[in-house]
C-alpha cells in the first residue's frame, strides 16, 4: 500500500534529519524541517503536528464537484469529471471515477498513520501537560483516528485496522480487512475515549470536542443498525451481496438488531442531552412562513443562532481565500456570470412538501399550475427556481434584468414595432450572458450561497463553513432509532420539533408510513449534506431512488391576451406559464443503478500492494 511506502520514506527521511557527524557547519538544521524529535519534545510543535491531521476534511463537501451530484439531489453540469462513471454504475478498480480527497483510500490511511504518530508519542510525552495539553491532544487524535476510518467504513466497507506506526525491518507490511463488527467497535472505543479526554475543555471552532466524538459515534452506530449491514436482511435484498463470499466485511452475520437500533438510540440521546445545543427546537407549534425560511438559513450558515447547531465545521475565512468560500461561483446562475456545476433535479423538487403537510401532486392542476407557490418553506432557502428573487445582476446586465429574479424559461416579449420574439431567461443554456454554464435542469442551489449583494460570487469569497457535524443530524438519528424500535410516539415528538422550527405542521403517522415520512423530512432537512448518498445505501432503497433518471423543468412563458413587455420580468398577471419535466438527455448523464455500487471498489493499485486486501463484492 502507498501508506506503506511513505511510512518508510518518512522514517528514512527523519532518520536522515536527526543524524549527522560532529561538524558544526555541516551540522546546520535545515530551516524548512523540523525533526520528531524536536516535536514531540515541545508542547507547541506537538499541538502543530495534530492541527495539521485535520488537514484531511479537505474542503469539507465544498468541492466544486459535491457528492449531491452523485445522488438524486443534484446533477453536475460539466463533463468529464467522473462523476457518470459513478452515476452510470460503471466503477471499476481501474477507474472508480470521481472520488473526492475526504474518502480517499490513500489519503485516509495517510491521515490515520499520522494520528497513530501522534497517539504514540503522546503515551509518554516528553513536555510538560501544560493546561492538560497531553489529554487535550490524545482526544482529539483519537477522535481524527475514528473520523477517517469511519469514512472508510461507509465508503468501503471494512478496512485493515492500523493501530499504530509501523516501523523499519517488520516481517510484514501487508493486513487483510477486519470484520465489519470489528471496525465498528474500534471506532466506537476511539470515539468513547476521545470524548472523555475532551470532556468540559473548550476548544477552539473546528477542533474535535466531546459533543463531535458523541455525534459521530451516533452516526456510526445507526449505520451499523442499518439494512445494508445486517447480512441476512442484505442478501435477501441483493443478489450480490448475497454472492459475496466474506459478508463479515459488509455487517453482521448473527446477533440482536434490536440491540444494535438501542445502541444507536442511546449514542443519539446522548447527544441530544449535551447542553446549549441545537437552534429552535423547543417550539409548540410551527413558525410563521417567512421566519422559518430565515430560521433555515440561519441553521446551514451557522449564523444568527444557527452555530448552535454546528457540533463540527470546517470554517473558511476571507484571509485565507480557498475554495471552500466560492460556492455561489461554482453552483450560482449562469447569467450572474457562475458556473451552475451541482443543480437540483426535479426528483428532489418535487419532495419537498406543501404547506399543509401534503405532499406536491403534478396531476392536481392548482398544483401543476403554480408550483412554487405554497412549498415547505425550506424549498425557498435550499433552491432557486424560475422567479425567485435573487441578488442585483452585475452592472453590465442591469438592464436585462432590473429586479434580480431568476429567469430559467423562455418567455414571450415584444419588440419596439410591437411584434412578439423570444427571450431566452438569463439563466439558461441560451443565456445572452453565458450560456456554456447554464442549468440542465432549471434550477441552481440556494443553499450555503450567501444571498448579501456585496458578495459578488464570481469574485468574492463567503465565510460559509461545512456541517462535518450538526446537532439536527442527531436529532433525526434519534428519531430513526425510535421509529426502528417502535417508540413511535417518541419519534413523532423529535421529528416534529425539526418540522416546527421549518414551518411545517405535526406528522401523526406510526409504523411505516412513519418511517416515510422520516426518511423524506431527511432529505429535505439534510439536502447537498453528504447524507442522501449514505443513507439510501443504508436504506437499500437506492434501485428506486438513485436509479431513476435525473430529470428537469422545461418553463415557457406567454404573454396574456393584450399584454405586452419589452424587458421580461416574472409577472403571472402579464404571463401564462407552463411547465413541464423532462428526463436528463442520456448523451448528459444516463443513470442506472447496479448493487456493486452499495460501496466503491478498492482501487486497483491498492489491491496490487496489498496481496491480502479482498475487494468489495461485484468488482
């Protein structure tokens, strides 16, 4: 394994560091370097070198390809990323397609020999526990150690456990995978432990705490709960799974699901118990309309109240311009000059709720008719759509558009001799402005763009930072748990403090029809989170959700009788609208679903190095 090679070189090259002969010239210690013996004999250089293992979130999911494209959520716009390959069920060890740096196989068995360094060095520490330093550091190695593996994990399956650094001159490199009930208890005995050593300290944002160690482990355990995982419910639901020849990798083969969906409810309420956590979830009743949009916002900006909801994040700041901080660049409209790359499809679209609770009907005509009109109010703060009031249009297209709306259709305007032509919306692929970035789709992302007209996006930088962990997350594993363990009552009153705090009235079903209204409220509350992609592997239910082909919103405008407009404008009392979905044109993105695709496949020059690796069932 390429971890294997780069423990040795580093041990060689520190080796060479620390040693030397006697000449004070050549002796000199070179100024871009400084050698372990040095850090781990210093308090400072120590807390630098676990500072830097978090160096693996990377961008968080701020990409500029995300993982919602990989998901009926989204679609990306440009090609030739690798993201069909995956969507298209077409991953092989030879060409996974598009993996982002966070589940890395590589780049995770890097960050976790650096928290094995760490956890090494720290169990007899050559500096002073200042400030109880030493525990501060152990917890949050420990912590790093169980988020990396837990991104295996969900990604791969089981993994070879690495507890600590190898060394120079060991008879064997090479380890086969554990189990998966293996994993799961290592990551959850890292995870205990951390929050102890982390217990009461407060830490810096960003940095891991008790509250993230409680939270990810309740993640893990309800994925270890889970469908996917409990091998006899998994084979009856997949022919490949069922043909793999060492389901341990992938679950449990025997014990108590009961037991299993206790443990994730506990590791849930022990979160849920932590104080000053959690933004708004004590209402009676749902907000007002206007309130719970800005109260959604709040929550997935961190701002405003909304940070008490973040257990973990990955910030950005304005002094250190990465890209992180350019996600109204590239997921904004074409027309404010961005790059449309992730977009909503129409399958997510039409989930998210009426008003009322009832679900968005094409067949019903007030609906078909208007079918922005009346939504969950989180639909306004997650997408753009056709007539949305967004932010002023760059100086150079005012006059295309004076009051910054949306324009994803084609509508009629008149001429100066009176006659009718069409306006192709600003925002389209036939945009007068840009039209090599258009939306496949006919809608952009809402979410995570920061809506202040002084940040211009495709200049401009925002401080918006990535949920790594959140507090609502939590909340809604909780709920799971309950409704898996039949504590229905308890699962409605949880789940409805989230629909309350969204403006959304009290669901009132039980049993399965519970469990949907769950899973739904999932992945409204949650969307472009990381989480759809999880959780319908999980679920099994991704041949019916992530292999239907994404779709759009083809929007036609026409004047009213006697109507006329020189500048095109959202306008329903000057305009008929009509809308219509449409599928994906294949030669875009043709997507099927294959069960090789419930996990990725270890990629080939992994396989190569380690003789000992079996590879994920059907690659």
């Amino acid at each position: 394994m390429r971890l294997l090679r780069n423990i040795l070189l580093s041990t060689v090259v520190t080796s060479m560091m620390v040693t030397g002969c006697n000449d004070d010239f050549l002796n000199t210690k070179p100024l871009d370097q400084v050698s372990q013996t040095a850090v781990w004999t210093d308090g400072a250089l120590a807390d630098a070198f676990v500072t830097e293992i978090y160096a693996g979130f990377g961008l968080g999911g701020f990409n500029e390809q995300m993982l919602a494209s990989l998901t009926d959520e989204a679609i990306f716009t440009h090609p030739g990323r690798g993201i069909t390959t995956i969507t298209e069920s077409r991953s092989n060890p030879a060409d996974i397609g598009w993996v982002n740096g966070t589940l890395s196989w590589s780049n995770m068995y890097s960050r976790l020999r650096a928290a094995n360094l760490a956890l090494k060095n720290l169990e007899k520490p050559q500096f002073a526990n200042t400030n109880g330093i030493v525990d501060r550091l152990k917890g949050e190695a420990k912590f790093l150690r169980a988020y990396y593996n837990h991104q295996l994990l969900r990604y791969y399956g089981s993994f070879p456990i690495v507890d600590r650094p190898f060394e120079l001159g060991e008879a064997d490199y090479l380890t086969p995978r554990n189990t998966w009930e293996e994993c799961v208890n290592f990551i959850v005995k890292d995870l205990d432990e951390s929050a102890e050593h982390l217990k009461g300290r407060t830490m810096a944002r960003g940095r891991a705490t008790t509250a993230a160690a409680l939270a990810l482990k309740s993640r893990v355990l309800l994925y270890a709960a889970s469908d996917l995982h409990d091998i006899p419910t998994a084979k009856a639901k997949s022919a490949t799974i069922a043909a793999f020849s060492k389901p341990e990798l992938l679950g449990y083969l025997t014990g108590s699901r009961t037991e299993r969906w206790t443990k994730a409810r506990d590791a849930a309420k022990a979160v849920l118990d932590l104080p000053n956590l959690g933004n708004q979830l004590n209402l009676t009743a749902p907000l007002a309309r206007e309130e719970a949009i800005q109260t959604y916002i709040n929550t997935s900006m961190s701002r405003n109240g909304g940070e008490r909801d973040m257990i973990l994040g990955r910030y950005f700041i304005n002094a250190k311009q990465e890209d992180g901080g350019r996600q109204g660049l590239f997921n904004g409209p074409n027309g404010y000059n961005n790059w449309a790359g992730n977009t909503p499809v129409q399958l997510l679209v039409d989930d998210y709720e009426m008003m009322d609770g009832t679900r968005f009907d094409w067949s019903k005509p007030e609906q078909a008719a208007n079918p922005y009109a009346n939504r969950d109010p989180r639909f306004y703060a997650s997408v753009l759509y056709d007539g949305a009031q967004w932010k002023p249009r760059s100086s150079a297209n005012q006059s295309r558009d004076p009051l910054g709306q949306i324009q994803t259709g084609r509508y009629e305007v008149t001429n100066a001799t009176g006659q009718k032509t069409t306006h192709f919306g600003l925002d389209t692929r036939n945009s007068p402005i840009e039209d090599w970035n258009g939306s496949y789709t006919g809608y952009y992302f809402r979410k995570f763009i920061d809506a202040n007209p002084a940040i211009v996006d495709q200049n401009t930088w925002q401080e918006v930072p990535w949920p790594i962990l959140r507090y609502t997350e939590a909340v809604l594993n909780y709920v799971e748990a309950c409704i898996e363990l039949g504590q229905d009552a308890e699962a409605r009153n949880w789940l409805n403090k989230i629909r309350f705090r969204s403006g959304m009235p009290a669901v009132t079903e039980s049993g399965d029809a519970l469990r949907q209204r769950y899973r739904n409220e999932r992945r409204i509350e949650m969307a472009y989170e990381e989480q759809r992609y999880h959780d319908t592997r999980r679920w099994m239910i991704a041949p019916t959700t992530l292999g239907r082909k994404a779709n759009g919103i083809a929007i036609t405008g026409t004047l009213k009788p006697g109507k006329t407009m020189s500048v095109y404008r959202y306008d329903p009392t000057s305009y008929d609208y009509t809308y219509r979905v449409f599928e994906i044109d294949p030669g875009k993105e043709n997507r099927s679903w294959n069960d090789k695709m419930y996990y990725l496949p270890i990629a080939r020059d992994e396989m190569n190095r380690n003789n000992k690796l079996l590879q994920n069932p059907g690659f």
